[in-house]
C-alpha cells in the first residue's frame, strides 16, 4: 500500500513521511527530488528557466511513474501536485492519501525562516505578503487537499497514531 503525504509547502510531507517510511519499514520518495534527479535541475531553477504550467506537467508524469512503479511507498508529493490536472484522482485510486493540514499562522512562520529554496514564495520579502499569499494560495488548494483519505493536523502530528489509524486492518482503510 502507497500512502502519499499532500499538503501546503512547509507542512512537514518530507520529514513525516521520511520517519513513518522508517517506523514502517518502506520506501520513502519525494517527488521534488525524483524530479531533480530526473531532470538534473533543482525545482527552483526549472521555475525560473521554464515556469510553472511546464513544471506541473512533468511533476504528473513523475507521479504516474512513481505511482505505476511503487506499491509499498510513502510518497511526499510537492504542494502543488495534487491541484493539477486529475492528480488528487490519481493518487487517491493509487494508494491512502494523507493531507497534512496546517494553519495559515504555522506555514507562515514556518516558510518565513525556511532555507530551502522555494520557487513560488521566493519574492516575498515582508512576512504579511507571504502570509497573504499562503492564504490566498490555500483557498484554492485546499479544496484539492481536502480530497484526501485522512486529514491531519500537521501542529500536533503523532507518527505512532498516524501508522495505527491508515493500518490495512483499520475498518475506515478497508472502506476505501
């Protein structure tokens, strides 16, 4: 069984998933970094050199790829991933999806100290700008996100009742 972290950037996908990949014994993949793998390119500099609409077409094959190819992964998916195309529809037919939900105050400060280089926050210099703009953002992702099989909260997150709660034999998996 898949399962695959969605979310808003600065949630955590990476980091959670890499410990519940741990705890359970599977592959971990992220799909920013399969991307600059694949493409020898950072994220950032793709979107600088090629922009977004390109960007979100080659992310949907790398889904479909890792998806197709992988059976027993946890999977962080890029913020943006489930918001284009049918991608929500794919990854919940292909395993359990996982929204890591956070407030607008949380990304705030998490994305405002953050050192990894973000493509589509970059500009943002003033931290009420960035913090419109995560609003903003998330209304329109988050009816994408809240597509998912469980939602949880990324400030309080337990690994442990995360595993306990997306187990095969939970009857709310089963029902899926």
């Amino acid at each position: 069984m898949n399962i695959i972290l969605v979310g808003f950037m600065g949630c955590g996908k990476t980091t959670i998933g890499k410990k519940l990949s741990r705890l359970l014994q599977s592959k971990f993949i992220d799909t920013d970094t399969f991307f600059e793998k694949q493409n020898n390119i950072s994220v950032f500099d793709f979107f600088s050199k090629y922009g977004e609409e390109k960007y979100r077409e080659i992310e949907r094959d790398i889904l479909i790829k890792i998806l197709n190819e992988n059976n027993n992964a946890v999977i962080s998916t890029g913020g943006g991933t489930p918001c284009s195309f049918d991608n929500m529809e794919i990854i919940n037919k292909n395993g359990v999806s996982v929204y890591i939900k956070m407030s607008i105050t949380s990304l705030t400060n998490r994305l405002k100290y953050s050192f990894k280089k973000r493509p589509l926050i970059e500009a943002f210099e003033d931290e009420s700008e960035l913090k419109n703009y995560i609003e903003q953002k998330l209304a329109l992702r988050e009816p994408f996100y809240n597509k998912a099989n469980y939602i949880i909260k990324g400030e309080s997150i337990n690994i442990e009742e995360l595993i306990q709660l997306i187990k095969p034999e939970n009857k709310a998996f089963t029902s899926y």
